[in-house]
C-alpha cells in the first residue's frame, strides 16, 4: 500500500472492522458448542452468556461502519459505480467456491449442477450478509440523495427516531406478554403495541445512523472516556434486562436480543463512538500497513469463517465436555479468525489477478 493511501486511512475505522470481525466467530462459537442447551445459571455461564451478547454487536458495528464511510458522499448514478459490486461479489464467488471444494474432498459429499450454482444463490450459512449488502450497496446512492436532503439537524434526528421506532423499538416494545402473569418470560406477545411490518429494514436504520455520526462528528465533544462509561453503562443495563428474561432458561436468541433491537443498537453505537473517538496518532507505520490490510480481508474472512467453523466444532464438541467447552472458546475463535484471514488472502490474490486479466484482455480487445 502507497504511503499516501496509508496515511490517507482511519486506523481507527481499520480497527473498528477488525474488532467487527473478530466478533462474528466470537458469536458462531456458542452456535456450534452446546452452550444453547445450558440454562442461564451459575457464575461461569453468565459471564458468558454476557461476552455472547458483547459478540452480537459485531454485525452492528459493520453496518454503522458503512453508513460513516459512505453515507455523505455523492455517487454519479453510472454502469461505473454499479460494476463495483465486483469487489464483494468475486471474493463471494470465490470463496464459495472453496466451500463447495471443502464440502466435496473433506465431507465427501456430492454436487449435482442444480446444488453448486444453489450454494451460490441460495445464500445460506454466513453468506445472508451478502444478500443483505448487495441491496444495501444498490441502494446507497439513492439513500445518499435522500439524507442530503436534509437541510436541518433537526430534521435529521427526526427521521431516525422514525426509523429507530419502526424498525427497533417493535421486537422490544412487543415481546411482554400483557396480562400473563409470567410477562417477562414469554416470546410470544399478546398484545402488539408497535407495527412489526419494517423491521426487516433494520439495516438502513444502522446505515444512516453512521451517516448521522459521520456527519456531526465534529460536534462531539465527549472524551473517549465518556463514551467507554456510557457503552459500559447501556451494556449493563441492557444485559441485565436481557438475564433478567433469560436466567434459569436456555440463552436462545430472541425478539429483545437480536439486531433489530434497540437492546442492541444502543451500547452498538456507544462501542462505535468510543472507538472511533480514540487517538492513535502514534500508531507505527507497519502496524498501520498490517490493520489496512486486514481491515481490507474482512468481508472475506467473514464469509471464509463458516469453512473453518465445519471442520474445527465436529472435533472440539466430540473431544470436551460441553461443561468445559466455554473454556477453550479464547483459542478456538482465534484458530477460526487465522483460518479465516487466510482464506480471504488467497481469495483476494485470486481476485486481484482476475482483474488484472480481465483489463489486459478488454484493453487488447479494444486496441
């Protein structure tokens, strides 16, 4: 990377994205151990029943991420901003690819046509966030056009509370089970206080709040202190509602915790801000070099994540006792997140030389 390139990037938003990611296989442990299956009891299982819900930010925190870097720009509606959903979308392909090897040589099963191009397009296990995104990034320009509409602050903080109330309030608000006795422990409400119908579009909703955060940073003042205590804060009193409803139950995900939830989308943002507030001016340049380049990897690493979740969680659940699994969950994420950058690295070299290709071939053709 150019020294202008590098020095022209946030190492606070290369860190953002990393810690992003770091989160997600942090979140898919507790899915492929049996940690779903153990009641909310005991010190060692709240503990982590609390760093699973620390892990849940992750997604949050990637949507957030794109709404500040991209939310205030301005995009020319042409084929040439449209052709950039090949940069996501190759690395997609290309590893998918890799799954489908994977789940041939490893797991010995069989692809007929109809299953290999359904593996692509059905997106299933991680790869929802690229059905999610490639809409998201079609949309961005005109999302653009609409949020610089706004002339007033005001107007600004308007339109997210809408959002806010439409989209993250109904799983909240509507998960108390009025006129039960036991109000607290029951999903299925009676009562539905708040339209459910947009919640689905949770996505925009942390979209423009990037946008929102990106665009009035300067209006900030709180120390990077002050957002780290209101995160902290939020979390705790999040959570606690959260064990509140969950203790003495299986920690399953449900309405009040997941990430259409205000329960979330708060300590999410306050995690964001405190972040992004903090001063790494000092930060050494090959440390720099290293978390662009990660930074970059990404969203292949997500993607690649489900390979090594395949292969490592048969051999971790069949060698320790699903008391003990919890334990090991430091070094199994770690494992995971290698692999994973790993993949996403040799997806992108591949990436990098199909292009190269692809503009030699186009330049000679149209010589």
């Amino acid at each position: 990377m150019k020294t202008t390139q590098l020095q022209n990037r946030n190492f606070n938003l290369d860190l953002l994205r990393i810690i992003a990611l770091a989160f997600i296989p942090g979140v898919h442990f507790f899915l492929h151990t049996f940690f779903y299956n153990q009641n909310t009891e005991g010190t060692v299982m709240i503990i982590f029943y609390f760093i699973r819900n620390l892990f849940l930010l992750g997604l949050p925190l990637f949507i957030l991420l794109t709404g500040y870097l991209q939310g205030n720009k301005q995009f020319t509606i042409s084929k040439k901003y449209f052709l950039k959903i090949t940069k996501f979308l190759v690395p997609y392909i290309i590893i998918t690819i890799f799954f489908i090897l994977v789940d041939i040589l490893y797991f010995k099963n069989s692809y007929s046509m109809g299953k290999a191009v359904a593996t692509f397009t059905t997106f299933k296990n991680y790869s929802w966030y690229v059905e999610m995104y490639i809409g998201l990034f079609l949309l961005i320009p005109f999302l653009n056009m609409m949020w610089s509409c706004f002339k007033k602050t005001s107007h600004e903080v308007i339109f997210l509370c809408i959002l806010v109330s439409l989209t993250l309030l109904p799983s909240f608000v509507n998960s108390f089970s009025v006129g039960s006795a036991n109000f607290l422990r029951s999903d299925k409400p009676a009562l539905a206080f708040i339209p459910v119908w947009w919640e689905n579009i949770y996505p925009i909703t942390y979209y423009f709040t990037g946008a929102f955060l990106s665009k009035h940073k300067d209006g900030f003042k709180l120390k990077s202190v002050h957002y780290f205590l209101l995160f902290i804060l939020s979390f705790a009193v999040t959570n606690a509602y959260h064990l509140l409803r969950d203790y003495g139950t299986a920690p399953a995900i449900k309405g009040w915790l997941y990430w259409n939830s205000i329960t979330l989308y708060i300590p999410a943002v306050f995690f964001f801000m405190f972040i992004a507030s903090l001063n790494f001016k000092n930060v050494p340049t090959p440390v720099r070099k290293v978390s662009a380049r990660l930074s970059d990897l990404c969203f292949g690493a997500y993607m690649a994540s489900i390979i090594p979740d395949r292969i490592i969680y048969p051999i971790y659940n069949e060698i320790l006792p699903y008391k003990y699994q919890v334990l090991g969950l430091p070094i199994v994420v770690l494992l995971v997140i290698i692999v994973s950058f790993a993949i996403s690295f040799v997806a992108d070299l591949i990436y990098i030389g199909s292009s190269k290709l692809a503009s030699k071939i186009f330049r000679k053709n149209k010589e």
